[in-house]
C-alpha cells in the first residue's frame, strides 16, 4: 500500500511464525529512481533467552539513468528504538540503537504474548511476540 508520504509497505509471516515487514520510501531523483528501504527483523519468536531486533536500509537509488541495481548500498546503520511491552502496556525493556541492531534479555519475562514496539524516525512498526520457556 502507498500512503500520502509515498512509503510503500510489505508484511510477511512465513509457516514458522517469523514476521518481516518492508518499506520503500520512494524519492524523486534527477535521474535513474529508487529510493530507501527499511527491513525490520526480529527473531527468533517465539523466543525464551532473548530478542534481537535487526534494521537494514538499502539505497536503491541509482545515478545517470542507469538501471543497474548490482550498485546498491546496504547498511545497519539505521537509528531506531525499541520497547516490549506487556497486554497492559506497561514497558518491560527499551533501548535505543545506532548501529542497527537491539537484543532484549527475555529470561526473566513469564512465559505469554507481548508486543514490540519499534520506531525509526517517522516510521512506527508494532508486533507480537511470543515468550515460551
């Protein structure tokens, strides 16, 4: 779906219960296209020692009006927040990330259905997680 700010969105949930969501922010260029993608991935969940929470942006944009995409610069350099939180929302563990990547000690969480909340800039992506032990 595209929405007002020209952000694409994709979920997915594979057989195992692992979810992923992808976003394109479409940017206007002088040129060739593209624009960013943000992948959010956290895994493993259902979880019961920890949670990592992973961002990856990709630059689709090319130059010259050349549509070669073997060119496209990856990192996980991509600055967010997370927080998980319980079914009365109340925060359970929080940080921030400025290299891409959170994990959350889950050890002393009962076992039960939570939700995680990340955030990178004006984007907000909720999901649940599952806690076994």
């Amino acid at each position: 779906m595209l929405d007002s700010g020209g952000q694409l969105q994709a979920f997915g949930v594979n057989a195992c219960g692992n979810s992923s969501v992808s976003r394109l922010r479409v940017t206007p260029t002088g040129g060739g296209g593209g624009g960013i993608q943000l992948r959010i991935a956290v895994y493993p969940n259902p979880t019961s020692n920890s949670l990592t929470i992973e961002t990856t942006s990709t630059d689709l944009t090319t130059e010259n009006n050349v549509d070669d995409y073997t060119k496209v610069k990856k990192n996980n350099t991509e600055h967010f927040s997370a927080r998980l939180l319980n079914h009365s929302n109340v925060e359970l563990r929080s940080a921030e990330s400025k290299n891409g990547k959170v994990t959350f000690d889950t050890q002393g969480i009962q076992e039960g259905l939570y939700y995680l909340s990340v955030q990178s800039g004006q984007d907000l992506t909720t999901r649940q997680i599952i806690i076994k032990k």
